[in-house]
C-alpha cells in the first residue's frame, strides 16, 4: 500500500533540560513584546520557567526535611510536564506527583513525557480541577495553529486572553471535573495551582485536604480575583509570599513560614 496522503505534523520529540519531551512545535504565541507558551521556552531556552521549577524542587526537599519521606505533590494544570517531571526524577524513591490536565490533546503529551522519562512515581490524570465533581465542557483549540495553549481559559469570559487563535466555546469537549478533596489523599506536601482564572474553585474544592495536610501552595494570581484568593488563605491560616505571577502559601503552623524569602 502507497501512502501518499499528507498530514501536518504538530507535537515532536525534541531534548530538553528536563528530558526527552513531546512538545507541540505550533506552542507560542509572539506578541510585540516577545513571545510565550511552554513550547516556547522548551525550543528558545530548552527549559520552561527554570526559576518557578527550582524553587518548587526547593520546597519539596524541604517538605520531605520536615515531615519525612512519602511526599505527595499535586500538579494542578500539569501542561505537558515540564514541573511534573522535574518534581518526580527529584523524589524517586520518597515520593510522589499527581499530575492534572485538562486538555486531551496535552495530556496525551503529559502521559508520554511521564513515560519516556522513567517517572514511576508520577501519575498523569486527564481532568479539569474544580470546587465540585461532574463534567465540564472543555474548548478544543486548533493544534496545528500557533498559540500558547498553556494559556487556554475552560470558562468562557468577557476578558478571555487571546492566546493566538479565535477559541469557540460552543463546541466542547465533555471533561471529567473533579475536587482535590475527591482524591481522598491521606498526605499531600505541595499543590501548585496553574488552571488560567479557576485557581479559587479548585482551592474551594480541595478545602477538606488543605485544612487537614496543610500543604505549601503555588497559586497562579493573573487571571484571578487575587483579593478573593488571598482572603481565603489568610482565613485558612496561612501566610502569603508574592512569586512573580503566583502567591506562595505556607501555613503559619509550618516552620518554612519563618524562614521563606522570596524576591
């Protein structure tokens, strides 16, 4: 049999500072003031957001100094990988990551990167994170067409971030949407919370966890009401640290709290 039909081609396997890496070679989007997305940085920089991933590779060595080994870290809008893999070559051997996405598409990549890099101690979940357990509808963008996908926003908002393609949010795709709390985890360190403007309905659904395990917390802020946010945290005990364009948590319990700083 000749094949002769063309198909474009958009995720790769490219190396990167993290590992062997399925990238989609159409993730970016270039505005006047530069360019973003997570196969951006991979392809300019071969890493993405190194600070943001040593940093939280900080925190877990700390968590496992403090409370011993069996860390449990959650990676809420996991991407295709790049902290899930980072946080789960760290801990091998005492401890573990549960990493959450959203998009199919960007899961199947997430699954395979956890796969080609070894990470027996991570777990890729294909779901939205949210303050309730059903379904959501989930926008399919266009991957064959250049745009920062790690940008895509599931709730349709008159101030939805152009990510480089028009989104229609008339024809998604039905999507498991489930709380942390759902996961029924006896012990959880770290939840990093990056899930474009929904990061206050999944804290709200992973209230029951957050009030028992007092994890240290990475919360995105743009695209979220940061008040509302910060209120809910204080409210639950915990001291806020600015991290660039995230809120760093640390319960005032935690001994990190005395001694964290952050520029």
């Amino acid at each position: 049999m000749k094949i002769t039909s063309k198909r474009p081609v958009a995720f790769v396997l490219t190396a990167t500072n993290h590992g062997s890496m399925l990238v989609n070679r159409n993730d970016f989007h270039t505005t006047p003031n530069g360019g973003y997305g997570v196969g951006y940085q991979l392809f300019k920089n071969s890493s993405f957001d190194p600070f943001e991933i040593d940093f939280a590779l900080q925190l877990l060595e700390i968590r496992k100094s403090q409370y011993g080994e069996g860390v449990v870290a959650i990676d809420c809008g996991a991407n295709i990988g790049a902290h899930t893999v980072e946080w789960a070559k760290l801990m091998y051997g005492w401890g573990e990551v549960l990493a959450i996405e959203a998009q199919e598409r960007v899961f199947y990549a997430l699954a395979g990167n956890i796969t080609m890099n070894n990470c027996f101690n991570a777990r890729a979940i294909w779901a939205a994170v949210g303050a309730e357990n059903g379904e959501i509808g989930v926008p399919v963008p266009d991957y064959l067409s250049p745009s920062s996908f790690g940008s895509l926003e599931i709730r349709k908002r008159a101030s939805n971030e152009f990510i480089g393609q028009a989104i229609d949010y008339d024809k998604p795709q039905v999507t498991r949407l489930m709380t942390i709390d759902s996961l029924g985890l006896a012990r959880v360190d770290f939840i990093k919370i990056d899930i474009e403007g929904m990061e206050l309905e999944a804290l709200l659904g992973a209230a029951e966890t957050i009030r028992r395990c007092l994890p240290s917390l990475l919360i995105e802020k743009i695209k979220s009401d940061e008040d509302r946010l910060s209120e809910m945290l204080i409210a639950w005990g915990y001291q806020l640290f600015p991290l660039g364009l995230n809120i760093l948590a640390v319960h005032s319990s935690d001994p990190l709290a005395k001694e964290i700083k952050v520029a």
